[in-house]
C-alpha cells in the first residue's frame, strides 16, 4: 500500500512540473523581432486583398504604401483580443501624425455590421475595423502558422513584413512596441 501511495504521489509531481513548463512555453506565442528581411515578403494575395471596413469602404493594404500598418486579426468574443484593444488605441494615438495605422479584420464572419459598430462605441476604438474572409486569413495563417486570436502583422511603408505578433500578453505588447520604435527609426 505504502508503494502505490508513493507511485501515485511521483505521478502527480511528474505532471505537475510538466504542466508548469507547458504553461510557461505558452507563455511567449510571439517570435523575438527580426531584422529586416526576415520575414517572408508578403504576398500579393494579401496586399490586395479586399476587406469590407465597417464604414461601408473597402480596405486593402496596398492602398496604405508609404503608412506604417498594424493588421490585427481579432473577434468581439475574444478575451485576449479585448485586453489588448486599449494599447492599439494608444498606439494608434501616438504615432498616427508618424504615418502609423491600425486595422483591425474581425476573423467572424458572421458578426454583424451593428455588433461591431456598437463594440467599437463601446471600447472607444479609433482605428479602422472590418471582417476578414476566411480565404484571406487563411493567407495570414500561413505566415504565422497560429490558428488564434489576436495575432497582428506589422507591414513596413513598402510593403514588407517587419513582424507577427501572436496573442495578446505583456511580453507580445512589448515586442511589438519594439518593433514599432525601430520601424520609425529606419
């Protein structure tokens, strides 16, 4: 009796060590930012994709040649999507008057033009919003191999991708601002 208690006992000490190396491997979804060139080129396909703004207008990125672009996937239901909706508001302050955008593509489809309109009132979002197809974040996925939300792209003034930026933690906000300082620094 007194070995099953122990064999138990180290099984559960063996799982609880592993799940806390999971949870810190998890921890850091985004890669550390690469220099120029290091990321793929992006393709035409999503260049000039065109996605429905909820202003009615049609955004597609090649229309933002010489803007530096923060494309962020995101959904109203997303948590992490939500946390991290209130720097893009800041940033999108900040370095506006620097030629700085922020879009933001709802990954759902079947959200409505009022919901998210309605969210956008409510979170005081100023950046511009619209759906993305699912065709087009395939093109996306692609490029960051992760199937979830929030991820962004940062896309220089031409048209190069400078970094991707994968879930909505502390250490993914600061390598984005990182990569944003040494954006306007070039």
């Amino acid at each position: 009796m007194g070995k099953l208690i122990s064999i138990v006992l180290a099984c559960f000490l063996f799982l609880a060590c592993a799940n806390n190396q999971s949870v810190e491997t998890n921890q850091e979804l985004s890669p550390k930012p690469k220099k120029k060139g290091e990321y793929p080129s992006l393709p035409s396909s999503i260049l000039e994709a065109e996605h429905k703004g909820i202003d009615g207008k049609t955004i597609k990125l090649s229309d933002y040649q010489g803007k530096i672009v923060l494309v962020n996937l995101w959904a109203t239901w997303c948590v992490p999507c939500r946390k991290e909706i209130p720097i893009l508001i800041e940033l999108q302050k900040k370095y506006a008057d620097k030629g700085f955008i922020v879009i933001g593509l709802d990954v759902d489809e079947t959200e409505t033009e009022a919901r998210i309109k309605n969210f956008a009132q409510e979170m005081q979002i100023n950046y511009q919003l619209g759906w993305i197809s699912q065709k087009d974040q395939n093109e996306f996925l692609k490029i960051s191999r992760f199937e979830g939300v929030p991820q962004s792209f940062l896309v220089s003034r031409d048209g190069e991708l400078l970094g991707v930026f994968m879930g909505g933690g502390d250490q993914t906000i600061l390598k984005l601002r990182e990569s944003l300082e040494k954006a306007f620094a070039e």
